[in-house]
C-alpha cells in the first residue's frame, strides 16, 4: 500500500516533462528536455462509429539557449507525443541569452497571435502565461516579461513566441553592425 503515490496522475506528470535521452539521439543532442504544451483528443463520425485521434503539442529544449516546437496527430497519446517531439527537434532555433534574459524588447506574430517579450531584471523570474511559459523556460530564459496580445489558441501563441525569439539580435551582433564596442553600446 506504500507504493499508491505514483497511481492516478503520475502518468501525466512524467509525459508533461520528460528528459530527452532515448537511444542514439542521446549522443547527438544531450540533456534535452521536453514539455508536453497541449494534448487534445479528437473524434470523427463515420459509418462504422466514433474513430478518436489524439493532436500533442510539444516543447523540446535543452535550457541554454536552443528550444523548437513540434505537434503530432495520431490514433494512440503516445505515438502522437513522439511524433510532436520529433518534429520540435527538427525546428530548434538557438535564442541569444543575455545576463539570464533576453537582450531587448521584441514583438512577435503568427496568425492571430500576438506576443510582447521584454527583458527584466534578475530575480523578476518567468512572468508569462500558457504555452509562452513553457517555450521561455525551455529555451533557458530564467528573467523576462511577456504579453500575449492576441490569440490564446496554443499553436499560435507558440509560434508567435518562437517568431519572437527567432527576431531578437544579440549584443555583439548589435555592436559589431553599429562600429561601436561592447561597453559603448551598454553606456546608452
């Protein structure tokens, strides 16, 4: 009767947050993790009955830096996450992180999503809401500000966000296009 814990909702927990060292692909990519976003189940009449399907949402990052996102559709929850999971390794970007943060301010839009990320100080943490929450903690941004303006629907808020990240420009980048140094381009 000890064991009784891990019954009921354990199976969630553990495909909500997995770590993503499976067979080969730990030695091409190490210590990723994954974050199941959404998982819908969807049904379709037919002749025959009901058939189900079931559509996953997935974030896969490895928190320093690196982060895409994938989704799957397929009759069984656990073919439909390993399909999401494998399409979000396939788009990972890489975010220029600053000090824990982003390095400006930047829009992002996708459909009709809208999102608002701004840099923020240390100790502000992850003020976010939904599946932006989830991309920015993957991706490794442990400070930042963000606003969903438009859509809540998951994929566009994802992708919004992933539009977003793909735009910001790091420092170095910024100062070498200006002819300025580093400590110059923080002065103002």
């Amino acid at each position: 009767m000890a064991d009784n814990r891990n019954s009921g909702g354990g199976r969630n927990r553990r495909d909500n947050d997995r770590k993503g060292k499976k067979g080969d692909n730990a030695s091409k990519e190490p210590e990723l993790r994954e974050k199941m976003v959404a998982l819908n189940r969807v049904s379709k009449v037919t002749k025959g009955g009901r058939t189900f399907t079931f559509a996953a949402i997935m974030v896969v990052g490895d928190g320093k830096g690196k982060v895409g996102s994938g989704s799957g559709k397929a009759r069984d929850i656990s073919e439909a996450i390993q399909k999401a999971t494998d399409n979000a390794r396939k788009s990972m970007i890489t975010v220029p992180l600053h000090k824990g943060t982003i390095p400006h301010e930047q829009l992002g839009k996708y459909g009709a999503g809208k999102i608002l990320l701004k840099p923020a100080s240390e100790g502000t943490g992850v003020i976010a809401g939904g599946a932006m929450r989830a991309v920015l903690d993957i991706a490794g941004v442990n400070n930042v500000l963000a606003k969903s303006q438009g859509s809540s629907n998951p994929h566009n808020v994802i992708k919004a966000t992933i539009d977003a990240l793909k735009k910001l420009r790091s420092p170095m980048e910024v100062a070498k296009q200006r002819g300025i140094s580093m400590e110059k381009l923080f002065e103002g």
